[in-house]
C-alpha cells in the first residue's frame, strides 16, 4: 500500500528495518541513547558499535525529539533516533509526543539531506501504545509534514509484524 502526497511516497511493508537501504531509518530508542531491546537493539547488533559510540557523545534524548548518527554498518546511511512515550492512558501528552517524534524526525532528516527514510512503529513495543491509535497518528504527522515541506522522496513504514503491517495499512487506505 502506497499513497502519494505532493511528491513524497508514502508507504507501509513488512520486513526488518535493519535490512532497508534507504538513507535513514529511525529508531524507537529510550532516553538515554544507550541502547535497549525490541528494535533499538536489532539495530545496534546489525549496525555494529559505530552507533553506540555516537549515541554516547549526544547527552540522551528527550521524550518527542530526535537525534541523528551514522549508521555504522547498516545499508542506510544514518540512523535517527527518537525517543516515543511511554503509553498511560492517552491523557498525559502521550498523542503529543508520539507526534513530536515522527515530527522531529522528519526535520532532522531534511537537515541532513536525507530523501527516503524509513519509520519502525515507535512506542508500539514494551511502550504500550495502542495500535490503531499509533498508526493514525503516525500517518497523519507524516501526512501533515510532507505537505507543507519539500525534499523527502520516500517515507515507508517498516512494520515487523503482521497485525502492526495491516492496521498501517488500514489506516494509509483511510487517508489515501
Ligand atoms: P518502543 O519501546 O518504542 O515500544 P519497541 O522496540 O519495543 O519500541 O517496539 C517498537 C516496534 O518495533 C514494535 O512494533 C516491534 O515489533 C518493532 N520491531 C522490533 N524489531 C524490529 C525490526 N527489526 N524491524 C522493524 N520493527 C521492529
């Protein structure tokens, strides 16, 4: 499932973010950049300690931000880590949040003059985040930045399982 808005693809797959070779996929990371399980730590093993070693001269990250480093070993270029909220029960800024990181990735991207990117489900993991909602979300940041800024050719979500895969691409199917 892909959609076009102005001129950037966007688009949902199932597969292993570690594996796009794209310019930059995105980390869901946690605040100290130090390295963590779920998809933080599938890209630190496949990317090798370039990456570690770059997160530990950026002082952690807050919630809703993100950073940028290279991507050591990996086919993309440049890993940019955020950092996603922990999920309560919706009413403690956690849609905010959860927005600020698509948001702030995006702007770090075009920074570095990345064009095709690459988004894994951030907060969907031991985060808790509801799906559904994540992925409505998720969409509609990416959606709403794409349309009021040039430069990104691609943005592809990289869902590693299956249920994750069709909520994204029930919700790309919504917005299309
Ligand atoms: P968070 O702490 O933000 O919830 P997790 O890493 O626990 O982050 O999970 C985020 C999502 O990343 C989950 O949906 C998980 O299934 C997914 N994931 C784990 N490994 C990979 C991978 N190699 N590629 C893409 N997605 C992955």
């Amino acid at each position: 499932m892909a959609i076009l808005v102005s001129e950037t693809k966007v688009e949902a797959v199932q597969a292993d973010i570690t594996r796009e070779q794209l310019d930059a996929i995105v980390n869901a990371a946690n605040c100290s950049l130090l390295g963590g399980g779920g998809v933080d730590g599938a890209i630190h093993r496949a990317g090798g300690p370039a990456i570690l070693e770059a997160c530990r001269l950026l002082n952690g990250c807050d919630t809703g931000d993100a950073k940028i480093t290279t991507g050591g070993r990996l086919p993309a270029k440049y890993v940019i880590h955020t950092v996603g909220p922990v999920y309560r029960d919706g009413k403690h800024g956690e849609p905010e949040l959860l927005a600020s990181c698509y948001r702030r990735s995006l702007e770090v991207a075009l920074e570095n003059g990345v064009k095709t990117v690459a988004f894994p489900a951030i907060s969907c993991g031991v985060y808790g985040y509801p799906h559904k909602e994540a992925a409505s979300i998720a969409v509609n940041t990416v959606k709403a930045f794409v349309q009021e800024n040039n430069g990104l050719d691609l943005v592809r979500f990289v869902l590693f399982n299956g249920e994750l895969f069709s909520v994204f691409e029930q919700v790309l199917d919504v917005v299309a």
